[in-house]
C-alpha cells in the first residue's frame, strides 16, 4: 500500500482504481464540482481544521475509548477489544462526518441539508448537526425502517428535523436514497446533501472517508498504548461501509494487521434475504457511483434484507470494491441469528448493548477468537442498541 494512499486514491475524477465516479445529470455535475473544490480548499484551512477539532472534543465527546472485554475474551478465546463508538455523542460514528458534512455547508452558505437514513443513526447525527449549526434539515426514510427504528425517529423530530416517509419499492436504505437525491435535485443550490455513508457520487466517498478516518487515528494510539503492539484482526460491519474505512484508514498500511468487512448473510444467500453485496455481488451502477451491488436479472439493484437496517442496501462504498479486488480487506458475512446471539452475548458478559449492525461485527470476533486464540481482535462498535430494544424483543424475545 503506497504511503501517498490517501493523495493516490481516489483519483481526480474521484475513481478509486475503476470504481466511484460521479455518473449524474449535467446540471448536478456543476454541484459535484462546488462542493469538490469547496472541499479541497475549505478543509485544508487552519480555521475549519481548528473548529472541527473543537467540535470534536467539546461537543462529541472524542476521542471514544477502546475497550478491553475480559469476560468475553475468557470465553472465546483471543483477546477482543471494542473501539466505543457508541459512546460517540448521539450513539454512533455517524457524527464524525455530519458534523464535518454540516460545517462544510456553514462555510459555503448553504441554507439546509438533506439525507437519507436506514437505522436512523444517521439522521439523528445530521439532525443533530442541523441543530448545532442553525441549519434545516429534511431526513428521508422508509416506512419499514421507520417502524423498525421509531425511536431514532423520535429523536429527529426533537432535534427539529422533517422526516420523509418512503413509501415506494420496499421502502428501506436504497429507497430513500432514491427519495432524498430527487429532493435534492429540486434545488442543489442552498441545499447540501449529506450523504450517509462512503457511498453516492464523488466527492462523497472521498469525504466521509476523510471524516471518519479520526476513529482510526485514535484507535490505533490507543490499542499500542494499551498492548505495545498493533491489533492482529481489526473487525468492522459493512453496508455502505464508512465505520469499517474510518478504522481500516489507520492499519492498512501494516501487514501484520489482517482487516475484515462483515455483511449482512441475512435470513439465506437467496435472492432478497440478505445483502450480502461483496461476497454475491459483481459491479454496476448505483445512485450515481460505481462499485459492487447485487442485481437482478435485469441488472437492476436486487432486493435485500438485513435485521440491521444501517446494512440493508445492494451496493457499498467505491473504495471498499477497490480494496476487495486488491485483497486488502478480507470482506465475509455474518447472518441474522448469530447476530442477535452477539447482541444478547455483548449485552450480557460485558453491559454494553450494540446495534444490531455492529453486532455483526461483534459475531464475527468471536468466531476470529475460537480459531484464534492466541490473536488480538479489534472490533470497531459503531453504534449503540437503544434504537433496536424494541425491535429485537418483539422480533426475538428475550433470552433464557
């Protein structure tokens, strides 16, 4: 891996090798464009860098601990550490980069912002943005997702937030997408849309990327503070994929670090009960970017499900396809029960209940530590399970 990784890629058309791009309509090219140089100018700025700094410790709470889970560590095997980004201000990773995305559209002049959510973890975070800065905010999400996830739904509409329901298709991630870029399309001139994971049109993966890289930076200190030494296995659930490139940032450069991206397995490798995108995937064209996604017959996006809705979506970051064509990350998937299991397991061996998406990555640890034992294993915990409880004990019930 070049030491000018993160100058190499993506590229200038915002390619990472032959993924990403921006294939959108001409007049949102212009945009693209604005908010690209805004970027690179805006963020290299010893004023914007200090106030996000600021933010980040006074306001976030950074940096978040890594955690050492001995109960769990004596049962499985190995040695399992958790980076706590569920003690991240509004409970997940997510606010590394709304409030970086938020602070970009205050420089700018930009009057509201605009995104999708599945979980609901990003829509708080940006709600929670909103609010800081004094900006509108409009979240889209589906109804299936707005059942699911009501609670998180309850905190945007404290934070002041206008929640659109999604009611066409299967009304989850991939369809409010749809619903928050055709908002967007109607006036991309005072509006920023605040693209939730390292997904969307470039220079969105790019940024959040950038954004999120802090949880890296941090984790790696601490674990050599804590060890001496560098984690053997770093763990980090996929969807879109942005808490797995904020830690995997840090360590790709290492060897002896052996990095994995969980997807959801779902219910069965059949064709809407997972979404399992990298290991059944193959590439195409998704919400204006291009990387691996799971089609149809057609070679439209495939249904998908997962019982985390933060990973219910037929595509993933650009920069993760990159990785997987190149063996850098090793991508596998963790299915619905042995995620429950894990929520109930790290709930109750180490009182700290995970979302439902990070539970994947939880899961798969402890298979790492069995065959393992001997290894270090550090799992980022990209959010907290508040917003699950009543889902997962109507759905599951509770265990004996």
């Amino acid at each position: 891996m070049s030491k000018n990784y993160f100058k190499t890629y993506p590229d200038k058309d915002g390619f990472f090798k032959e993924y990403g791009g921006a294939f959108i309509p001409p007049h949102l090219e212009v945009e693209m464009k604005k908010i690209n140089e805004a970027y690179y100018s805006i963020s290299k700025s010893h004023k914007f860098i200090s106030e996000l700094r600021s933010i980040r410790k006074h306001f976030q709470g950074r940096p978040t601990p890594v955690f050492h889970c001995n109960r769990l560590s004596n049962k499985y095997g190995g040695q399992i550490y958790l980076k706590r980004e569920d003690l991240n201000h509004t409970g997940a990773h997510k606010l590394n980069h709304c409030m970086g995305e938020a602070l970009l559209a205050k420089y700018m002049g930009k009057k509201k912002l605009i995104a999708e959510t599945g979980a609901g973890q990003h829509g708080v975070a940006l709600a929670t943005a909103a609010a800081y800065f004094g900006l509108k905010c409009e979240i889209h999400m589906g109804e299936v997702d707005i059942a699911k996830e009501f609670p998180n739904v309850q905190r945007m509409n404290i934070l002041g937030a206008t929640v659109i329901p999604v009611t066409h298709g299967l009304k989850t991630l991939k369809e409010a997408v749809d619903s928050a870029f055709e908002a967007y399309l109607k006036d991309p001139i005072t509006t920023l849309y605040c693209i939730g994971s390292v997904v969307g049109p470039h220079p969105f993966p790019m940024m959040v990327r950038d954004f999120q890289r802090v949880v890296g930076i941090e984790a790696k200190e601490q674990f050599f503070e804590m060890t001496g030494e560098l984690p053997d296995n770093v763990v980090a659930c996929i969807g879109g994929g942005s808490n797995a490139m904020g830690i995997f940032s840090a360590f790709m450069e290492h060897e002896e670090c052996t990095l994995y991206g969980i997807e959801p397995a779902g219910k069965s490798f059949k064709t809407g009960e997972h979404a399992a995108t990298m290991t059944l995937g193959k590439p195409g064209v998704i919400h204006g970017f291009k990387c691996y996604t799971l089609q149809d017959d057609e070679g439209n996006p495939a249904p998908v499900h997962s019982v985390a809705s933060g990973l219910d979506y037929p595509g993933v970051g650009p920069e993760h396809s990159m990785l997987k064509d190149l063996k850098k990350v090793t991508y596998d998937s963790i299915n619905d029960k042995e995620t429950i299991d894990a929520f109930f397991e790290l709930s109750r061996l180490e009182g700290i209940i995970p979302a439902l998406e990070s539970a994947h990555a939880v899961a798969y640890a402890f298979k790492l530590a069995k065959k393992n034992p001997k290894q270090s294993i550090l799992v980022n915990l990209s959010g907290r399970g508040d917003k699950d409880l009543d889902y997962v004990v109507d759905t599951f019930g509770l265990p004996d």
